[in-house]
C-alpha cells in the first residue's frame, strides 16, 4: 500500500490522537471540565484533552474481565464503587460455557487489581469530585464497548452535570451502543469493518504505569487556582 493510499484515520500516537480529539470537543464542551481517562492506554488521550481545555485529569479505574483462555476478548467489566459495579454479556458466558463462580472468581480478582493501581497510580490523591461538573470520559479507543459501558453506568449514578465519552475510534455498533448512557459522544472515525483499536495507530506501543504516573504528575495543576 503507497503512503498516500494510507487510512485518513490512521492516528500518529496517542497524544496525537488527543490533540485530534480535543479540537473535536472544542465547540460541544460549554465550561471548564473533568478529564477521566480510562487507563493505561487513555491517559496520554485524556492528557492532551485536559491540557487544551486546562482541565484537571484524573482515572476511572475499569478492569476488563477476559474469556477463559482467551484475556483478550472481554466478557465483561467491572470497576471499583460503593458498591462496586460491573457488566457481563450473558451471551458470552454461553458460548464459552463459562461457570457463574469462574466469573466471580475473576470480578473479585480485578477488583483487586484496581486497588492496586489506585495506590500506585493516585497515592493518596483523592479522586477528583464530579458531582454537578462537566465530565469527559476519555480512552484511546472502543472495541467491544464494554469496558466504556460500565465506567458510564457508574459515572451517572454521581450525577454529573454533563456526562461526555470521546474516543478516536471505535466501531459503529458499539459506539452507537454507548450513545444513550452519555449527553454527547464524540467518536472520529468509524471504520468498518473494524477489527481492532490499534490497527488505527502508528505506534500503539503499550502505554506503561510510569508513563501513567509521569502525566498524571505533569497534569496535576490543570484546572487549579493558582
């Protein structure tokens, strides 16, 4: 394939992909919001999103409960709450023949490691408060959706005054899936047919805990006095 024949929707990188993303967001976000990005791979996105709206950036913290045999192909989510919350796709566990305590077994195991990377992520920083502030959910990309859904379904239940989901690139199902749980959804490019979120990136090499760690820290004092 000749250079010139390349997808239009073929992002440099991650934060090039951010940088897109927030001259999307320019005319639909109407104040000054919260950045949450779903890591390890949306907190370069949601970086550059929070530095071009000088917005604060923080996490929401999903796990992505994989197949037996096959972790990459998500059954379900969850994330940590009071009580935590998840979603599975029952037609899933089916056609795997999934046991409901495998499934338990692996919710209580991701909880677990959501625990882990709050401390090593956050420390001791409390999580930003977005009860009643424009919020926008940021991840490099949706493929099944499902990771997206359970973070929204959450989300909601703190009641935001504005609940926003921008990704670069998705698939038209899933996205339009996601549409109903949020007041706007902002999604580049849907490709079909789509097989996988990093196909749509120059370099998606995987985005690591200290790369994590290091913009979190550089992203601290958006959106703060002084």
């Amino acid at each position: 394939m000749s250079p010139t024949s390349a997808p239009p929707y073929l992002f440099q990188d991650r934060h090039q992909a951010g940088r897109a993303l927030a001259e999307a967001l320019q005319p639909r976000v109407h104040g000054q919001p919260v950045v949450l990005a779903l890591p390890r791979g949306g907190v370069p996105v949601g970086y550059e999103v929070a530095k071009a709206f000088d917005a604060p950036l923080d996490l929401v913290l999903v796990r992505k409960i994989g197949a037996p045999g096959h972790p990459e192909f998500g059954i379900g989510a969850v994330v940590d709450g009071t009580p935590p919350r998840w979603v599975v796709d029952e037609s899933l566990l089916e056609h795997f023949s999934i046991p409901v305590k495998w499934f338990e077994a692996a919710k209580k195991a991701q909880l677990r490691e959501i625990e882990r990377r709050r401390g090593l992520y956050c420390g001791n920083r409390p999580p930003e408060a977005i009860t009643g502030r424009e919020v926008i959910v940021v991840d490099d990309g949706v493929a099944t959706g499902s990771t997206a859904r359970v973070a929204l379904l959450m989300l909601r239940e703190t009641q935001p005054q504005r609940l926003i989901l921008a990704v670069p690139v998705g698939p038209r199902e899933a996205i339009e899936a996601l549409r109903p749980l949020v007041d706007e959804l902002v999604c580049l490019f849907t490709p079909a047919p789509f097989h996988a979120v990093g196909l749509h990136y120059a370099d998606f090499t995987q985005t690591t805990d200290t790369e994590v760690i290091e913009l979190l820290a550089r992203a601290e004092d958006h959106g703060r006095p002084g």
